[in-house]
C-alpha cells in the first residue's frame, strides 16, 4: 500500500500542470462539481471540462452519453456521484495486460524507438538506458538517426553521462547499414539489451517511414524476434495529434507502446486517456521530468486516482 502511495504522489507531482485545470484549480471539476445537484448545464460544462484536458471526443462522448442516461433514470444525481463514476469508468478503460517491457527468450533484445522530431525520443531513450542499468542489464545504443545534424552526438553525451556505448555511422549514411552494424556487434558482445534510435521522421513522409521499415526488417533478420519492443515516443504537449502519429506509425512498424513524454509540461494530461481509447496501443511508460531517473512506469489505476486526488 506504502509503494502504491508513494506511485500516486509522483504521478500527482508529475500531474500538477493537468490537474490544476482539469480538478483541483478554480475552474477544475471539484469546484465544478462538488456539494452541487446534477443538472443539465452541469453536464454540458463537465464535457467542455474533459475535452479541454484532451481526454478525446470518442472517450468524452462515451461518458457524457452514459452521465445523461443515469441522470435521467435517477442513478445520479449529484456532483458527488459523477466524480466517483468518471474515477471507475476511467480505470475500467484499461483491462488486465502486461505492461511490461517484452525481453527475448535468448540472446540480445532489441527495443526499437521512434517518433517524430521534438517529441523527446532522445531522453526517453536516455530515461529507458537508465532504467534497464538500475536493473542489472548491459545496454547498447544504435544511432540509426544518421541524417538530422547533432542527433549522434546527443546520444553520445546521453551514453556517457549513463555509461553505455554506442554504435554510430557517418552523417547522412544509411541507417538500415547502422542497424546491421549494432545487431552485430550487440551479439559479439553478448550485451542484454540493443536500443535502435531513429530518424525524428514525419508519420506523412512516407520515404522516411519506409526506410523505418528497412531498419526494422534489418533488425528482424539479423536476430530472431526482433524487435522485441518497438516503442513509439509520443508528446504529451501534442494532443489529438499524437494519436495521428500513433496511427501511421503503428500501420509501418507494428507499434507494441507508447512512451508519453513530456506529460508534466502539459495541462492536457487526458491524452493518456485518449491513445489509450483510439489506439488500444499500451503506453508502459510516461515522462514525468527532464532527468534519465524521471522514466515512470505507466500504473493506469495510480493514474487515475493522481489525477482525482485532492
């Protein structure tokens, strides 16, 4: 119980900017909804409350219809019941699943990582290689990203400060060639865990997400199974967005999860909610920092509970 405690109130702190809106400030469903009789004014501005905080038309639509539905057949009727209705319905949205990363049985596991430029693929990277070193794994990085200035050496500062090494080609050269290279020397070192980064490229640029395709099909050739997780990085600052990129990068490279970055930088948190809802994608890990120990693993009940929290 202390652990899960302790999970809610990172969560709250990493929250604050999405619960300020969407609960606790002078305009959060708290004061909007606490003490008061259901209504249907009272309705209409709670479902202008979820959209703001981007739970998602689909999500929001669904709740509100059903809000409606028990206030008129008198299963709700205060402010009071409606908070602790949304707090069920929303931890409901997430069945039992295995939110773990997926390692391979033998062998290297290689975690493939992609996302379009700004969404913080590079410190979720550096958040992932901290996590999987506090775990006893051996980590080696794959700069496939060859072709935008500055990427290699930003992971090369990243693999420093963490103690890992790196696999890089020249500026603007083949990034499939990069994967064969790191496939082969992460099985001549015997290391635990490979993580390709790639080119930030745009889900409409479809030369860049075929040549994502390549790196990924090098990878599945060069070790069996691979990858064994292909993360997609995702900013939480990007709203509805994020759930396009999650769309066309899932039809190119099969996307097993989600990394929500940056969700303490937003008052929008409800993405979370939403990607879940539109894209049935499990997000196993969220941002909540700018530091590589600021790496979360995604909890969607402490999550929900963080985001009601008073």
């Amino acid at each position: 119980m202390a652990l899960f405690r302790s999970l809610i109130d990172k969560f709250k702190q990493g929250l604050e900017k999405t619960r300020q809106t969407l609960i606790t400030g002078v305009q959060g469903l708290r004061n909007l909804l606490l003490g008061r009789k259901l209504d249907a004014a009272l309705i209409a501005d709670l479902e202008r409350r979820l959209l703001e905080a981007d739970v998602g038309p689909k999500t929001t639509g669904r709740l509100i219809e059903q809000i409606r539905a028990d206030f008129a057949a008198g299963k709700l009727e205060t402010g009071d019941q409606v908070l602790e209705y949304l707090k069920a319905e929303l931890k409901a949205l997430w069945p039992p699943e295995d939110r773990a990363l997926r390692f391979a049985q033998s062998g290297p596991t290689v975690i493939l990582v992609t996302g379009v430029n700004g969404a913080g693929k590079t410190t979720s990277i550096a958040k992932l290689c901290r996590m999987l070193r506090h775990e006893g794994k051996t980590v080696l990085l794959g700069a496939c990203d060859t072709f935008r200035a500055g990427a290699v050496a930003q992971l090369e500062i990243w693999s420093e400060r963490l103690g890992v090494e790196v696999v890089k080609g020249a500026q603007g050269g083949d990034p499939a060639a990069v994967a064969f290279d790191a496939c082969a020397a992460a099985k001549a070192r015997g290391v635990d865990v490979l993580i390709l980064d790639t080119a930030g490229r745009l889900q409409t640029q479809d030369p860049l997400m075929r040549q994502l395709a390549k790196i990924r099909a090098v990878a599945a050739k060069q070790i069996p199974g691979a990858p064994h997780e292909t993360i997609l990085v995702l900013d939480a600052t990007a709203g509805q967005n994020a759930l396009r990129q999650a769309e066309e990068f899932g039809k190119t490279v099969g996307v097993t999860s989600i990394f929500l970055s940056k969700l303490d930088g937003t008052a929008r948190g409800g993405i979370v909610i939403a990607v879940r809802e539109t894209t049935h994608i499990p997000v196993k890990f969220i941002g909540l920092g700018e530091t590589p120990d600021d790496c979360q693993a995604f909890d969607p009940e402490a999550f929900v509970e963080a985001m009601f929290a008073a």
